[in-house]
C-alpha cells in the first residue's frame, strides 16, 4: 500500500467506534527532559489509580510497587498488588531492567487489569503484564511526573504488555496505530489508539514519513525513527542531506535530546555560538532566539522560541540536552515538537516497511470560541501566590483525584478528592477537599488541617478561570481557639 492509500484508509477509518481513549494532562515540568503527559490508569480490582505515561521511546510497561521502599519510589503513587484480587504472579524471576541514560530499575513480573475508555468495549478491561518496580537507580526516576508507564514500541516486546499491539490482536482497536493530541491552552490532551480523531487535526496536511533503522542496532530498535532532511536555524543548516540525521519521536521525552555530536551544534546555532544564554529569567527576552525549522518529508515543521524553550520555576530554560549513551546520528524530541502537531504512531500492515509516524497540522479553536464548549476542569491550575492544582479525569458521576502542591506556609504535595458538574453548560461547578499532609516532605503541624474548596469555572475574557471559596480548618488547641481554628479567602486559579 502507498502513502495516499494509507492516509486514504485512516481519514475513512476516523468514524470508527473501535477504539480506546486515554485522557492526559499534564504535570510539572524538570530539568531531567522526562515527559508531563500523564493518563490517569486504573489498575487491578478494587482499582487503584497511578499516573501513566504513554510512551513511545521505551519497551517496558511498568508501574512503582508499594514494595519499593527507595527515596526515588516513595516520590511516586504506587501500586500494592496484595491489595488487588485479580492480581497475579508471573513465573519470572526478579530482574535488573536497563533503562539506558536513565539508570536502572529493579522489578518484579505480574498481571493484572485495567480500565478502559472505549464506546466498542462492552467489558472495558484489559489484561496487562507488567513490571512492578522494587527499585530505581539514577535521580532521573524520581523526577518523573509519571508512577509508570505503558510502552508503544515500534517493535513489540513480549516481556510486557505492549498495549496497542494486544489490543489489536483481540481485536478491540479497529486498526494499529496510536494518536496523540495536545492542547496547550487548556492543558489537556488525549491518546486515541485505534482511529484518528477528525476533531483535532486537518486531513489534507497528513503527512506519512515511514520509519527507518535507528543507529545504534538492537539496543534502541524499538525506537519511532524517520529520517530528518534538515533542521536550519537562523538561516544555517544545522543537519542536512548530507550527513543521515534521524529524528526519534518519543512521547515519553519532553525536551531534545541526543550525543553531543549532535547536541552541540543545536545549541550553537540557537545561542548565536554562546552569545545567547540557554536560560532566561523573563519571558520577553525569548523575542531575541531564532526560529527553528525542521524538515521531515519535504515539508517544513516551525518552533518558535516560546516553544523550544520551556519554564521551570521561575525560569524559561533551553530545551535541549545532552543524554549520555544515545548513539550519534541520532535527535530525539518529545513534547516541544509533538505538542505542535497531531502525530501517528502507525504500524500499518505489521511489517517494518508498514510502519510510519504520521503528522499533521492541529485544530485548535480559538480561546474566543471556548464559551462555546463544554467546560472541563481537567488539567493544571495555577492560584496567584504560585500553588498548582492538578485535575485528573471527570468520572462519569463527577468524582475526580488530583494533587495540590503549595510552597505558601507548609511546602509540600497533598492529595485531592472533588467532584465536578460532569455535564457543564457555559458554567461548571466545582468542589474538592485537601488533607494537609503531604505526599512528601518532613512531618509538620498543618499535617492535621483539611480545607474545602467550592467555586465555579467560567469563561472570562476569553480564557477560562476557576474561582472558588477556600475554608481551612486547622485543629483547636490552647493557643488556636475555636474562632480562630476556621478560616475562609477566596482564591483564583487560571489554567498552566
């Protein structure tokens, strides 16, 4: 099958109703390039919710186990499998996992189920075998936004569950392909395996750059690579034809990344040879960087500055890395690219011939046409005195989890529980609590305060804003009387 018969099939197959819907949001971002995009995953029976990233530059699907103990576990959600009926043992032994750059990981073999999103599946759970961490190596892992991830290799792995590749074969998925969508806007996203959704992109910019042999051999085969034809920058051609450059489009990655054969003319060519430092402390200042344009099949992909660069704390850094091990020849991007496009992750008819990541141009609609959708509370928020509120999904009744972290009187992460209108009109109602003990961190007194928060979510001036009443509770004692033990403010919050 040819390119236009492929891109013709997948337009046809947008309608299908066979397919599988991951929500994402987005967390913080750090210094280690990691991905933000999370999905909320429900896993084994009762259910317990972890954070998973859905990536494309790995062969492991794997979550933190509640048997892992090391600081870098114990800054992440775990899953305890004894707690879990449907969880099994699987007949593996105890294995140290390579994770390259990154470090290792000590895990476990087992299999359990997960919740599904999906209009076709009358029984939406999957079985998954996954890797159960006992320990990591590196610092990297305790940065991750994620507690696990769910690998799409372009190669399937048997030694875990690659999801898409099984959810074809039990023939859930209507067709082998994953898409992704991003909206920075409202700091949402989603993940469609099996059809594409004719919502978020324009079909007549689908562009098909088929996959080729990654450099470095077996050790990075499942790797989504495509032969790059050239990234220019200031009017310099960084890489050209001349020289073969692959471009891996990872998922599970925010920032560039690559050898330094390849790391450091990036970085020459956008700091103007150092003359622009890689990182700034005002927004402004990005207006002096040049604009990056990669080309990919013919066709010219552009990054502002806004884009290549990104915020950490109080300051916009370079998104572009040095990761040791990586072979040369070789430029991976997650995020900052893949945020400005919609992209497929295809392996069409199952050869390696089939196999293509796709991309087009995104359809976003205009912050002045958000009054006209439905609002949706999702996401991460942020409060003028610099605390962020991270939402996750909506059930189908209201409920939602999420995380609050705050550096304003006790510093630290707390957990969320709320509920929200689940079928808003031009207003949402919202409501959450907060226990004031933190996922991490030393004990302190405010450990035994709880807080409601109940508010609404609008449109004003064309951007959405969440407006709510906070009461804090603090416990009464001989030096806090009861009058003084209640408090309530008003707060603002305003989408990241």
């Amino acid at each position: 099958m040819n390119d236009q018969a492929r891109l013709e099939e997948l337009n046809e197959l947008s309608s299908t109703k066979k397919y599988v819907t991951f929500n994402m949001t987005s967390g913080t971002m750090s210094q280690n390039g990691g991905a933000t995009w999370v999905t909320q995953l429900k896993l084994g029976m009762p259910s317990q919710t972890v954070n998973m990233m859905i990536d494309t530059g790995t062969e492991n699907t794997w979550v933190t186990s509640k048997t892992c103990t090391t600081e870098a576990c114990l800054a992440h959600q775990s899953f305890n499998p004894e707690k879990s009926k449907t969880y099994t043992v699987v007949g593996k032994k105890p294995t140290i996992e390579d994770f390259g750059p990154w470090g290792q990981m000590g895990v476990i073999f087992g299999k359990d189920i997960c919740q599904l999103d999906s209009p076709s599946m009358k029984v939406p759970f999957e079985e998954l075998l996954i890797m159960l961490a006992t320990s990591y190596t590196g610092n990297d892992f305790k940065e991750l936004v994620g507690d696990g991830g769910l690998c799409i290799p372009s190669i399937p792995d048997p030694k875990a569950t690659a999801i898409l590749h099984k959810l074809y074969k039990q023939n859930f998925i209507e067709t082998p392909l994953a898409c992704f969508y991003w909206n920075k806007t409202r700091g949402v996203g989603e993940c469609r395996m099996g059809a594409l959704n004719p919502e978020y992109y324009k079909p007549e910019t689908l562009k098909r750059l088929p996959l080729v042999r990654p450099t470095g051999g077996k050790f990075v085969e499942y790797l989504w690579a495509v032969k790059m034809d050239s990234l220019i920058v200031d009017g310099q051609a960084v890489y050209d034809e001349k020289v073969e450059t692959q471009l891996v489009l990872d998922t599970g990655s925010s920032f560039f990344k690559g050898a330094s054969d390849i790391i450091d003319p990036l970085i020459s060519a956008v700091t103007g040879a150092g003359e622009r430092p890689t990182t700034l402390d005002k927004e402004e200042k990005l207006k002096d960087y040049p604009v990056m344009h990669i080309r990919l099949g013919g066709v010219d992909y552009l990054l502002e500055p806004e884009q290549y660069f990104v915020k950490i704390k109080d300051e916009w850094v370079l998104a572009i890395q040095v990761l040791r091990g990586m072979p040369p020849g070789m430029l991976l991007v997650g995020q900052v690219f893949l945020e400005t496009v919609y992209s497929i992750f295809d392996f069409g008819g199952g050869t390696f011939k089939d196999r293509a990541v796709i991309l087009a141009e995104l359809i976003h609609q205009p912050l002045a046409e958000l009054t006209h959708q439905p609002l949706n509370v999702m996401g991460i928020w942020e409060n003028e005195f610099g605390s962020r509120l991270e939402v996750g999904k909506i059930s189908s009744n209201g409920t939602f989890q999420g995380s609050y972290s705050s550096d304003t009187g006790a510093t630290g992460v707390y957990p969320v529980m709320g509920v929200a209108d689940p079928n808003p009109g031009d207003c949402q109602t919202v409501a959450f609590s907060v226990t004031w003990k933190s996922e991490k961190g030393e004990s302190n007194p405010s450990w035994h305060y709880v807080s409601g928060f109940t508010g609404t979510l609008t449109i004003v001036n064309g951007k959405e804003v969440l407006n709510v009443t906070f009461l804090l509770q603090r416990n009464i004692t001989n030096e806090v009387p009861a009058y003084e033990a209640t408090s309530v403010s008003a707060l603002i919050f305003r989408r990241k």
